[in-house]
C-alpha cells in the first residue's frame, strides 16, 4: 500500500505538449538555487517534458500485474482517464499494454499513452532469450509477417530481436477487436492517428516493454503515421535492432532512452550479441546515493522521474506551477499556514529532502485552495503568529524523522507527525505516519508518509471549517 500512495501523488498529472528539448542539470543543492545555465525557453521545454517522462514512469509500472498497479489503474480511472488493457497470449508471446486517454480541460485532442508491459512471466523470459535477428519491414500487418519470416535478408536491411518482434506482433496486430469495427489495436492507432494530424501517441514500458514500444512505433511510422505525432519513452530498454534499423527508423519518431546509472540491461544485448546498437536521444535519471536493490527495478525509474521533474521544475523558475494532482480541485476552502517542514534525518536521507519539499508544497497547493507556506520554523506559539499576521486562520506543523531500520543490515524508517492547530495556538487534530523503504526508495517512502497521512489531514481541516 505504501507504493499507491506514491501513485496516488502522481497519477492524475497533466501532461502538457511534450518537448523535444532536453536540458538535465546536476542535483538541487540543499538550500540553493538551482543555476540556469539554459535560456529560460529550453528551461521551460525540458520542464514540460520531463512532466511526461514522470506521467510515463508511473504508467510504465502501473501496467505491469499486482494489487498495488491494479488500485493505480483505478485511480487513474478516477482522475479522468480511460484505462483499456489488451491482452494476447499465445505460443510466441505473452504480450499485455495498456491505453490511458484522457482529455484535457480546454484541449481539442486526447492524450494518449500506450504503456507496454515488461518482463513478468516465464514466456516473457523465454522471449528475451529470442536473440536471433528477424527481417523488419513493409508497410501491412500482412507485408509485416511476410518479410519478417524471410530468411535470404543480411545486415544490410533491417534487422531486429525475435523476441521484441514476436512480442509486438502478439500486442497490435493479432487480435480483432470488436469495439475498433474489427481492427486490431494497431491498426486502430494508426487509423485514428492519420485521421487525427493534431492527435498525438506516447509509447512507453520499462525493460521488454521499453524495447516493444520502440518496434510499436516503428510499426505505426511503416503504416503511414507522421514523425510527429510519436513519441518513445523507453525505461531501462535494451537495444532492438542493429545498424540498419536505427539509421532506418531515428528519425521517424522522437525517441527517449531512459536509463540509471549501474543498471546493467540497456546494454546487455551490445555485450553478448554483436551487431545490436541503440538509437534516440539518451537521459540518464538521478537517483539516490544509497540504493539497496537491483538498478534494473521500475521503482528507481520512477524515483529518478520525480527528482528529474523537481530539477527541472526549479531550473525553469516553475515552482508555483503544479502537476501534481492537476485535474484534482481543492477540497478545503480555507487560508492555511504551512510551516516549513522540521526534519530529523540521518546523514543518508539529507540528500532526498529537497525533493521531497518541491512535492510537498505541490500536494498542500492542491488540497489546499489557499495555502501559505511559511519560512520561518520557531515555537508555536512563534508560527501562530506569523500566521495571523499572513492572515490564515489555521497553522499545519509537520515533523518527520528518518533512520535506518533496527536489528537489519539495510532498509530505513520514516516517520511523519502532523500538528494541527488554530491560529490562537490550539490544537485541534493530530496525526503520525510511517513508511519503509522495503519496497520503494528514502525519497518515495518519504512521499508515502506525507500521502498516507492525508485523508485524516483533509478530515481535520474540513471538520474545523465547518
């Protein structure tokens, strides 16, 4: 459950016009401002793309099984998408993907991401040890299988890995379905998207389904589908194909090869396979200094997306816009005052605290319709002041401590205290969170506490108001 309260912070982004530009600086200082080396307009074009690059993190590990994935489905769904899951199970491929769609208030067109899942069965593992290269071309799903069943094709055409291939065959092009008039999925998209010029496709998944959203949109560009109205984001993919392919397809869509320092699959085909090479434009994500599980899992993706955003966020000087929760209104009317968080953390968990701030003040700015966030800390008695002068009538005071897991030689605790009081220093509500970092990192546990801990808070802040 610890893992849904992350989602629920970032499941209802609003994924404004993604940009091509990309503009990664080194981590936010503790208490400084990041430097805009950048003219303000490639700034503000990186922002908007890394909003995207989060949306599709969080997409790209909602689509794979669990009750945890299952409930961020369903909160999507909540928050104005249309979730379809499309499933083709047969002797090549266990293939799974997901369409969210959703349109945003005042635009023509829908978003639309196409998340494919990654490694999670036996077959799945049996098709990423499908390494022989299969011919990729023409124009049909029928011209589709033809050439890829050719035998007499050398390095000088394109050539991909068998398994991804049979994999994104199984996906779009296997199944009728009854609601597309007969189409399969990928005769669908492509259909809508020609139809469509201003209508746009994300393709994204972690690992296999990296590699699958990557021949997805290859296949879509063969059936006719701008450049433009593509784009790959790819989380730790391995290489697809070999020289031909990429100098065939880099161009025909915009793709992001997302990928973590230490995380050994983005290039494992190059080092036990000769002739695989990877093509897009390469992001390197932040991470925590301190990991404890293997960099391959989606968990760190997603924790590096948030840090990309905050980096980007403040290197744009957007830290009074908010995604999170965009298309959720403010359910306590009321002015606020939020005092700057009081942290007890050991020397690890230091560095996830700014972070950890530009999201908190995120959540608070969407709960809240009039949030004022203080700058000072100091006694109660000394922030009800400050706050009556700023012309709130309730103080919020939140206290977190963080520190390693007892009697176990990895794995730390976050525990999060909230006060809430009026402004004549009265105290009306409190309530204490905790999370591990057993299944998530210091920076999303941290989230967690403050997510989990909202329900109550919201209770509170509604039952004094009225």
């Amino acid at each position: 459950m610890h893992l849904l309260r992350i989602f629920l912070c970032v499941a209802v982004i609003l994924c404004g016009a993604a940009a091509v530009c990309q503009a990664e600086g080194e981590e936010i200082p503790g208490n400084e401002t990041v430097e805009r080396a950048a003219p303000a307009s490639a700034a503000r074009l990186a922002y908007e793309k890394s909003k995207m690059r989060l949306i599709a993190s969080v997409m790209s590990m909602a689509s794979y099984e669990g009750d945890t994935n299952v409930l961020v489905r369903n909160l999507l769904a909540e928050g104005g998408w249309e979730v379809n899951r499309y499933i083709e199970n047969n002797a090549m491929a266990d293939a799974q993907c997901f369409l969210f769609q959703r349109k945003p208030e005042g635009e023509e067109e829908n978003i639309s991401v196409l998340a494919i899942t990654g490694t999670q069965s036996e077959k799945n593992a049996e098709e990423d040890l499908r390494m022989h290269r299969v011919p990729f071309g023409g124009d049909s799903p029928a011209a589709f299988r033809q050439i890829a069943d050719r035998k007499d094709l050398g390095e000088s055409y394109p050539l991909v890995h068998q398994g991804f291939e049979n994999h994104t065959w199984a996906a779009l092009f296997v199944k009728p379905i009854e609601s597309f008039g007969g189409l399969t999925l990928g005769e669908y998209l492509a259909e809508k998207l020609k139809e469509n010029p201003q209508k746009k496709l994300y393709l994204t998944g972690h690992s296999l389904g990296g590699a699958v959203a990557v021949l997805a949109a290859a296949r879509l560009s063969d059936m006719g589908v701008p450049a433009g109205q593509m784009e790959v984001i790819s989380f730790g993919a391995p290489a697809i194909g070999n020289k031909a392919f990429a100098q065939m397809y880099e161009n025909r869509f915009t793709m992001e090869n997302v990928g973590m320092k230490g995380d050994p699959v983005k290039g494992i085909l190059q080092a036990v396979a000769a002739g695989y090479v990877q093509f897009g434009e390469t992001v390197e994500l932040p991470h925590e200094k301190s990991r404890e599980r293997f960099p391959h899992e989606m968990v760190y993706y997603v924790d590096g997306a948030i840090r990309s955003y905050c980096k980007a966020k403040e290197a744009a000087g957007m830290l009074e816009d908010s995604a999170f929760y965009l298309m959720q209104k403010p359910t306590v009317q009321a002015k606020i005052y939020i005092a700057p968080l009081q942290s007890t953390v050991d020397e690890s968990l230091r560095e996830t605290l700014p972070y950890f701030e530009i999201v908190r003040k995120e959540i608070f700015a969407a709960d809240i319709a009039d949030p004022v966030f203080g700058e000072k800390n100091g006694h109660v008695e000394e922030i009800c002041a400050m706050a009556k002068a700023a012309g709130c009538d309730y103080v919020l005071i939140q206290q977190m401590e963080g520190e390693r897991l007892k009697y176990e030689k990895e794995g730390r605790i976050i525990t999060m205290d909230e006060l809430l009081y009026d402004k004549d220093g009265n105290l009306l509500g409190m309530n204490s969170s905790m999370a591990t970092t057993k299944e998530m990192t210091a920076l999303e546990a941290e989230i967690s506490v403050l997510q989990s801990g909202q329900e109550l808070r919201l209770e509170s802040l509604r039952s004094v108001k009225s």
